[in-house]
C-alpha cells in the first residue's frame, strides 16, 4: 500500500518504517526541513534501538522515502497517517490541537480521490469529527475517510512494540475503510496482535485510558514505597506479591521517581479536561496527577535530608536524566525540576548520560556534562541514579570514586542493598 506519514517523530518514523518493512511504499513527511535532509544522508534524529539498520535497509530498497513535501507525498499515497504532536497547551490542561488542524487544512488541497485518513496522535473525543469536518469544507465526504488508530508504543521499545503490539485498535464505521486497514495490519495480526474494531470516539477514549490506567499504577506503587519505608517492608517484595496476580499484572509496578515522558503527564491531564468539559468528575486521575507531582518534591526533600540541609557547593553526580532508559526523550523528565533546583541551591551537577549532553542543562552554571561514567562520579559526594540505564548495572563505585564517604541515592532500585552493605557503601534506595 502506499502511505504517507504526516510527523517523523518518535511515533511518525517508527511506524513509517515498520511499515515499509513489511512491503509497504512509505513516504515520511516533517515540516523540518534539517530532520528530513538528515534523515537523507542516514542521520537519525531520536535514539531508538535498533531503528537505525532499520531506516538505512528500507531506504536503500526504496521502499521508505523522506520528503517535506505534504502535498505531493498525500498525492501519492492511499493512506495517511497524522503523526503530529499534541502537547498540553500553557497555563491550561487543554490539548494544543493545532498541529494536528494545520495537518488537516493542508491536506484538502490534495484529495481527489479517496483517500484514509488516520489519526495515530493521542487526541480527545471528538477530535476525528473535527478533522473530517475541516478536509469536508473543500473535499467530497466521498473521497475521505477519517479514522483514530491510536499508538502504543513506548519509547526504548519502539520497534517490538509496533511490530508485536498487543491489541490495533481501528475506530471506524466505515466498513470499506475497516477491509483496508485489517489488510494492512495483516502482517502484524498474522503474528498474534487483536484487531480491535470500534467507534471513532471510542478509539480515541481508549488510548487515554490506558495512558491513565498506566500512570495510576505507577503511582500507585510510588506511593506504597513511601509507606513501605516506614513500616521496614521491601517494595519489591509487595510488588512481586502483587504482579503475580494476574488479575493485576507486575508491568508498571516498579518504584521511582515521579512518571515523565512526553504521553503520561499529558495524557492525564488531556482526560481529566475532557472529562470536566462534559461535567463529570475523574477524581481518580485528578489525585493520581496530583500525586505524581508531589512525588518530584518528596524526592527532592530526600535528597535535602540526605545532605543534612547543606546543598552549597555539595558535588552531586546524575547517571541518567531522561524519563527513562533507552530514549534520547527529555520531556518531562523529573530531573528537569530536580538538577535546577539543586542547581540553584549551589549544588554542583556532574551528570552522564548514554545519549549525550542535554541543551536543556546547557545554561546553568554548576551543571556540566561527563561523557564517561568515570569521570561523572569521580569527585561526587553524592550520586543520583535517576534512569535504569543497564550501562550503571555494575560500576565499581569503590574504585572510581575518590571520596571515602559517599552516598548512592538510587531512585530506580537497581542494585542490592545487601550488596552494598558488603561493600561499606552508604547506599538508599527507594521503599526499602
Ligand atoms: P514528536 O514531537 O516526536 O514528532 C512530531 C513531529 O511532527 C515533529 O517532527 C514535527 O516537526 C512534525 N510536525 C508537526 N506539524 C507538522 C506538519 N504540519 N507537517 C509535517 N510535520 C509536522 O511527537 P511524537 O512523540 O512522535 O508524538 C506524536 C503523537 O503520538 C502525540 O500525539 C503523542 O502523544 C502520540 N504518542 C507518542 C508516543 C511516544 O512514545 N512518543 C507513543 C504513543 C503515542
């Protein structure tokens, strides 16, 4: 079949290419031009396992194409993905949905036959209705089809998790649409993944919910740390406990740092409008966002009590700073409140990163970036692990750092208090 994707981002290149390794001819679309060129020459914008040798196979069989030319690249397709970003607006829970209505205005021009055309961003009820009736006010409603096909992949999986997804959920009524995309799908059902047929609006409720669902679990378990810590229980041991119920489920059970990353903290916030727009309450969600922020200044606090209160020129080291592992992805890490804050107490950041410096550090004094591990904890009195990274798995702390006296504050439970008893090392961990 032949596919336009209208974003090359996170989600936008990762189903693009997927796409095209299963036969189909994909034409990846963005509206930065520096993305698309580099892309070109085989330079990848996002860090993704794997999707690298992916791009560079589907592009040398020409089967994937690059193009900053929306309208010729709808021209040519059947399909067409709108791949955009819907962040939070400012100041507001409300979803910014301009990115997508842009889309939607600058593809009228470009139906002169039919076309699908399916919303793969997280976007609220409605918002297909609005869509179709945008491409209606210059195009047939004979020659389109709008659809939600929300995505689920997480970051740092990307490419397993589109090519073995659990459930496709296709919100139609459209029964010719329905054929067309079951067909294209096939490769995946073929391999164990359920093809969900449902109404529009209930596609696109679906994926907010779980979003939600997800991010009530996660602080769920963040919040039992906090009571395990005072009652001498393990979190892992209530966690294991707990997830072997199946009915439960141990996925998302695990103890950390506040939940970030570009989909939970605004997905929540994008239900929790919704439901307040037509007048009913999720307060479940509501506490669940509140808590989650809080859960940033416990944190914070902790750090504040393992120092004493004496943060100045304290030498603290971050191993890891985005949301989580296996992701370039800063967005809404907890350490974009985190290292300002320590920073503007006079603490000084090392911080090391598999992925690289991070622009978002660059301008703060007293923050500075090690390109090795080594090197980052090397004078630290503290050291923060704050992503699961398997590059901290084993560091020998013992021999590279040079204070006799420092701390390990690990916000991910990554190593074994019992070993770190044996090694003499002042190690704290969460809700153990
Ligand atoms: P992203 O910011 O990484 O990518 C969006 C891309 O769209 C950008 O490259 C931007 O330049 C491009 N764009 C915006 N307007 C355009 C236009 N008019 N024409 C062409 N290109 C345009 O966003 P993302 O993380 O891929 O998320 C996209 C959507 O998918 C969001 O709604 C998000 O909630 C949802 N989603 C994201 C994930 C994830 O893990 N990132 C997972 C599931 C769903």
């Amino acid at each position: 079949m032949k596919i336009c994707m209208v974003g090359t981002g996170y989600v936008g290149l990762v189903s693009g290419v997927c796409f095209s390794d299963v036969g189909n001819d994909v034409i990846c679309v963005d509206r930065d031009i520096n993305k698309i060129e580099n892309l070109k020459k085989g330079i990848i914008p996002i860090y993704e396992p794997g999707l690298d040798s992916l791009i560079l196979k589907n592009y040398k069989n020409k089967r994937l194409k690059f193009s900053t030319n929306l309208n010729d690249s709808v021209i040519k397709s059947d399909i067409i993905f709108i791949c955009v970003g819907t962040p939070t607006k400012k100041n507001v829970n409300n979803v910014d949905l301009s990115q997508i209505y842009n889309v939607a205005k600058d593809i009228r021009g470009s139906i002169s036959k039919f076309k699908i055309i399916i919303n793969k961003s997280t976007v609220p009820v409605a918002t297909g209705e609005e869509i179709e009736k945008i491409i209606s006010q210059k195009v047939s409603k004979k020659l389109f089809s709008v659809v939600s096909n929300p995505e689920f992949l997480r970051e740092g999986e990307a490419i397993r998790d589109f090519t073995y997804p659990d459930r496709i959920i296709i919100g139609t009524s459209n029964k010719k649409t329905n054929k067309i995309l079951k067909n294209l799908y096939s490769p995946l059902i073929s391999k164990g993944a359920k093809y969900v047929n449902t109404s529009r609006r209930a596609a696109e409720l679906i994926k907010y919910a779980s979003n939600a669902f997800l991010a009530t679990k996660i602080t769920f378990i963040n919040e039992l740390a906090n009571l395990c810590e005072k009652i001498d229980v393990n979190i892992e041991d209530v966690s294991i406990g707990m997830g072997l119920d199946k009915r439960i489920g141990g996925r998302f059970l695990r103890a950390g740092p506040a939940y970030g990353g570009s989909c939970f903290p605004k997905d929540t916030k994008a239900i929790a409008a919704t439901a307040d727009k037509y007048k009913t309450n999720l307060s479940v969600i509501k506490s669940v966002i509140k808590s989650n922020k809080n859960r940033s200044s416990l944190l914070l606090k902790r750090i504040f009590d393992i120092l004493k209160g004496k943060v100045k020129n304290k030498r603290i080291c971050f191993l890891g700073v985005t949301f989580k592992a296996n992701t370039d992805d800063m967005r809404d890490s907890s350490c974009l409140s985190m290292i300002p804050m320590l920073n503007k107490k006079g603490a000084k950041i090392n911080y090391f990163d598999p992925t690289g410096e991070k622009t978002e550090f660059k301008k703060l004094n007293n923050v500075h970036f090690s390109d090795n591990i080594k090197s980052a904890i090397k004078n630290s009195e503290l050291i923060i692990v704050h992503t699961e990274w398997n590059d901290f798995k084993s560091i020998n702390f013992k021999k590279y750092v040079k204070s006799k006296n420092f701390t390990i504050f690990d916000l991910r439970n990554i190593y074994s208090s019992t070993e770190m008893k044996e090694k003499k090392i002042k190690y704290i961990s969460i809700g153990r």
